[in-house]
C-alpha cells in the first residue's frame, strides 16, 4: 500500500497567461467546488486572458481565482481516455480563438491511509495534510480525484496522467509531487 504515485495539479502562472474570471460568472464558478455534475446546466464562464507572465496560455492556463485546472482542446483530447467517468470537461467563453475546458472533478475518493499520513493539527483539529499515503485499492484505474482532505479541491493525478503530459508534449502544466 502507499506505492503508487500520486501528483497535485495545477498550470504554471508564473511562464504562461492566465484566465481571470469575469464579474458576473460567480454562481458557475462555487458550482466548480462541488462535486455534483453541472455539464447539464453548464452556461459556461466567461473569462478574460491576463498575459502579465507571458502571451502563450499552453495547454493548462490557470484560471483565477479557482483550483480547477482547464485543458486546451489538445490537452482534453489526450488525457479524455484518464479522465473519463471521474471529471466533465465544460467550454470556457474566451476571446483567445482556441477551445479551453475547465475541469470538473466530479469523484472524491477517500483513499487516504490515515495511519499512515501525517497532518499538521492546530486546535487539536487536522489542518492539513503533510504526508500523503494513499490505499491503492481505491484507486485502482484513477487517474483524476479530490480527496475529503484538500479543503481547497485541488485536483490529484496520477503517474500515468503525468505520463500522457509528457507524451504529448503538453506545456504549462505544474505536476508537484505529494509529500
């Protein structure tokens, strides 16, 4: 148990433009932290393009203020196949020209050894996580999931998911080993 490896997901502010939220999209964005689909009430959000780090989005913009990630089109393409039945791919409203999906997961698996990892307490209460150590079995052919843990639902990934990345050349996504 504990053997597979894991990964938190994000894109790159700091080297490639950004997605910032236009006013109005608030109620679309809170539905983003929920784990409820929303493909069928999906209006979409509109977003503005922030090149203060640089004019390419790659294929992982961030889009502020959320930690839900968005794939270009090629991006959703090549990792579809991993993501499928445990996130919804729902279309950005952008002025870019080029397709962006922001990612919904939808699964949260409580996969965590709670013997195992270890957490930060404050208050007598788990603050957070400082030692990841999952339960295999329940992650078994995941590849994209939230855990009850990461109050913030930054989405966790597997290694075959940062293969693909990697495979496909896909730029400006940050893949951060779990301590």
């Amino acid at each position: 148990m504990g053997k597979t490896n894991f990964y938190r997901l994000s894109g790159d502010p700091d080297k490639f433009a950004e997605f910032k939220l236009k006013s109005g999209n608030d109620k679309a964005y809170r539905g983003l932290l929920d784990l409820p689909p929303l493909a069928e009430k999906w209006s979409g959000i509109t977003v503005d393009v922030d090149t203060s780090a640089g004019s390419d989005l790659g294929d992982f913009p961030v889009l502020f203020p959320s930690n839900s990630p968005v794939f270009s089109e090629l991006a959703l393409n090549a990792l579809e196949p991993l993501i499928r039945g445990s996130a919804e791919a729902l279309p950005l409203v952008t002025s870019s020209g080029t397709k962006f999906f922001v990612i919904h997961v939808t699964e949260e698996i409580d996969a965590l050894d709670q013997g195992k990892s270890k957490y930060l307490i404050v208050d007598g209460e788990k603050a957070s996580v400082t030692k990841f150590v999952f339960l295999d079995s329940k992650l078994t052919g995941k590849h994209i999931f939230r855990i009850p843990e990461l109050h913030l639902r930054q989405p966790i990934v597997s290694q075959e998911f940062k293969d693909c990345v990697a495979a496909h050349k896909l730029k400006g996504a940050k893949i951060s080993p779990l301590p």
